[in-house]
C-alpha cells in the first residue's frame, strides 16, 4: 500500500463527516484543538473594593504568619515536655524488657531446681528399702510391735496438732468437769 492511496475504509470515514469539528484522524498523532481561554471581565480586574479586599487579606496573612514571643514559649516548652515524656517512656520500657529477662531467667532457674530437686527426693526414697529397715530393727536393735493394751488413744477437740508436755493419763482425759473450779 503507497503512502499517497488511502483505503476504502478511510475514504468512508472522510465522506460521512457532516462537521469539520469531528473529524476522524487515523494514527497517533492527533492535532489539539484550538481554543482561547475565557477572560475575567473588565470591571471585576479594576474594581478599587476588590483591590482594597485583597490588600486586607495580605495584610492579615502577614498577621497570621507573624509569631509572637509568648508562641514561641509555649511551643518551645510542648517540645521539651514531649521530649521528656518520650525519653521516660523508652526508659521504663526498657526496665520492664530487662526485669522480663530476668524474670524469665529466674524462672528457668527455679524450673531446674525442682527438677534437681525431685531427682534427689526419688533417689532417696528408691535408696531407701522398708523391710531392710523393719528386719535391722528388730534383730538387731531388738524392737517390737506395740500390743493393744500400749496404745493409749487421745481425742483432740483442737484439731490434729499434738505438743505433749506431760504425761497423759490412762483413761485418755486431760481435764474433767469435775476438776474446773469456779
């Protein structure tokens, strides 16, 4: 296809345009249409109200982009209380991390302490043999089961605790009714 032909589909597309303004351009190089941009009226741009409105509102952004010496205080002490709060902050944060460590080292401490410890305890009590202990004291240190009429039984009222301090006698009663003086 020469450069100079053009397709019957762009020929179409040329023949039906009914307007210059909507016009179909084939390609990527699409021309800008042109047009001028509206102007703001004459009597608004040299309007003395408007002119002195906009000298009143430069001057007062110029007010409001003044900073007087009492905000400058008062912005200067938020900062170095901010800074203060901030630096205590991270400080207690850093003792809570370290009593945590130690905390948890203790911890593991006290886990292989019961642990020793209950290796000890089950080492002892497997060491130890009941009946050894039963035969040794009866053949060689010549003990005897207790008979019936040795076992003196006591009824504590107090609860289980027993200090003994004298001797308690044979029927089992520390003190009557009979033995209170009024």
């Amino acid at each position: 296809m020469a450069a100079g032909r053009t397709s019957k589909r762009q020929t179409a597309a040329y023949s039906r345009r009914s307007n210059p303004q909507s016009m179909y351009v084939y390609g990527n190089a699409v021309p800008k249409p042109e047009y001028t941009p509206e102007r703001e009226p004459e009597k608004r741009r040299r309007d003395p109200q408007h002119t002195r409105r906009s000298r009143q509102i430069r001057q007062n952004q110029r007010k409001a982009l003044k900073v007087n010496k009492g905000y400058v205080i008062f912005l200067t002490v938020a900062a170095v209380l901010a800074l203060v709060i901030c630096v205590n902050y991270v400080r207690l944060q850093s003792q809570i991390t370290s009593r945590s460590r130690n905390i948890t080292a203790m911890q593991e401490e006290l886990a292989d302490m019961k642990e020793e410890n209950t290796t000890k305890y089950n080492t002892i009590m497997d060491s130890v043999n009941l009946e050894e202990v039963r035969d040794k004291a009866i053949n060689e240190l010549g003990m005897v089961y207790a008979d019936k009429d040795q076992i003196v039984e006591y009824d504590n009222p107090n609860g289980d605790y027993v200090k003994q301090y004298e001797e308690i006698p044979d029927d089992g009663m520390l003190a009557s009714s009979k033995d209170v003086q009024n």
